[in-house]
C-alpha cells in the first residue's frame, strides 16, 4: 500500500470515528485542523504492514496526537498551528479542551478493540505525555540550564507516544517490541531536538510561527542550554535576561550569532544524528531508515 493510499484510509477511519460521537461541530473543527506529517500513523504501518488492525491503530494514535497538540496551544497560548490558525485562536480555549477531550475519549474507547498490551501501551504513554506538558510548563518559569532535564521532559512530551506506536506496532505483527520502541523513542527524541534548531534557523513563513519563539515562550531547548554553557559570565546574564521576553531584531541576531560562534547549533544536530544512529542500529529495517533520514534532512 502506497503512502498516500495509507493515508488517505487513517484520515477515513479518524473521521469515521468521529461521526460515531453524532455531533457535528466536531466533525466540522476536526476538519479544520492541520493533518501534518502523520508520523506515528506512517511508523505503525511501516512495521506492522501486513496486519489488518494497523490501519485503525494508526488512526487512534493519532486521534490522541491531536488531542495533546490543541491542548497544548491553549497552555501555549498559540495562534497558529503547522501555519493553520489554532482551534483556540479561530473559536476559544474552551472549545479547544473540550475538542481535545473527545479526541482523547473517543482514542481510548477506541483502544478496547486491541490486545491488552498494546491498549496498555498507548495508555501508559498518554500519562506520560501528559506529564510532559507539566513538566515542560514548570520548567519555562524560569531558565533551564540543565540538558538531561530537558531531554528527559522531551522524552514524556514528543518521544513517549512515538514510541508507544512503534511498540504496540511491533505487538501487532508479532516483532520484537523492545527493539522496535527503542527506535521510536529515539526517534521522538530526534524528532523534538530537529524541532528545536527549527525554530531558530528557519524564517517564519517556512515554520509558520514567529522564528525563535520557543525561547519568547520561556523553553530553554536544547542549542540555547548549549549555547550558555559555552558563554562568559556576562554573556549568561544577557541570555538570560531575554528568557520569556520578547524579542527586539537585535537581539535576536544577537543570541543567532553566539550560537553560530559556539556552534550551539551544531552540537544539537550532532546529539539527533547520534540517537537518530541509535535507532536505526536497533532494527534492521530499510523502510525505518528512511523514516529516520527524511525527518533529519526536513526543514519544517
């Protein structure tokens, strides 16, 4: 089954799903959200192509993937989404949580249909996740200057639930699962830190967001915990000082400059290359390596 037949079938069953909750508001702001890059659908069909169930898995996971991203627009506050105005910008924050909420319900009453394990599997994950936003939440009130806190916030945020895809996948058709969640987490993880260089190296019609916002929010994502490592003691409070602010253009040329002098930038890539290695060592599966090298190269 090609990509874009694959797709076009998780998109059917996400909405087939959704016309079982009767109510057609939504249907009509499910609708209006971005579909963006479909990763974890494409990664549970990759490893378990050949099981009937792959398809309706796909579009659970999903379903929960886009109920973590509306909620985390209202805690973000954020007004556009994959260059699409957010739910809670084009209605309300109300209305967003409460999309959210029957996107996550109907997931997991949609997960009684699997094998305990896998039901587990995307369960656990979703706490996980949802510890994440907390986690990630706490830690923007004030400067983090700390990599393994940051990376392991990361892992419950982004990588948990790419994980649990490939997991429950491998469960599905019968692969080792250890092996196969090593790879998604590892994954996720990759997947995050690309996220990170991109929103400071990319222009804001490419990310369709202001560039640098992650730091205007108060993330301290990984090239900036770099970055002030590497700075004098004056320049640290200078990074510091612009931590949650918004920025001026001098400023931030100012904080692309130091990055591109300590290749702060540069040792994050090297961090993605290294997990993205990490994961593909663990399967030998030429479909997954393509996964891997595609998301590397992106630039949105």
């Amino acid at each position: 089954m090609s990509n874009e037949i694959m797709l076009e079938r998780v998109e059917s069953i996400m909405k087939s799903l959704l016309d079982e909750v009767e109510y057609d508001e939504v249907t009509r702001l499910f609708n209006t959200l971005s579909g963006g890059k479909r990763l974890r659908a494409k990664l549970i069909f990759k490893i378990a192509n050949t099981h009937e169930d792959a398809p309706l898995l796909s579009a659970i996971v999903e379903l929960i993937h886009a109920a973590s991203l509306l909620h985390d627009d209202v805690i973000d506050d954020a007004t556009i989404r994959r260059g699409v105005a957010s739910v809670n910008a084009t209605e309300d924050s109300k209305t967003a949580i409460m999309l959210g909420d029957i996107l996550y319900s109907k997931g997991f009453s949609s997960l009684v249909a699997f094998d305990k394990d896998i039901a587990q599997c995307i369960a656990d994950s979703v706490t996980a996740l949802s510890k994440g936003e907390m986690m990630d939440v706490v830690m923007s009130e004030s400067f983090n200057d700390d990599a393994d806190l940051y990376l392991e916030m990361l892992y419950f945020k982004t990588a948990t639930l790419i994980e649990a895809a490939a997991k429950s996948a491998a469960i599905l058709e019968g692969k080792d699962a250890s092996s196969y969640a090593l790879y998604g987490k590892n994954l996720g993880l990759s997947f995050q830190i690309i996220d990170d260089i991109l929103d400071i190296v990319s222009d804001t019609a490419t990310l369709g967001k202001p560039a640098l916002h992650d730091y205007v929010e108060g993330k301290c994502t990984l090239p900036y915990i770099y970055l002030y490592q590497d700075l004098n003691e004056q320049e640290k409070q200078k990074l510091k000082s612009l931590h949650k602010k918004e920025l001026s253009s001098q400023e931030s040329l100012w904080i692309k400059e130091k990055m591109n002098e300590h290749k702060s930038i540069e040792r994050s890539f090297a961090l993605a290359q290294e997990l993205s290695n990490d994961a593909i060592a663990v399967v030998d599966d030429a479909d997954l390596k393509v996964i891997i090298e595609t998301m590397m190269k992106r630039s949105f």
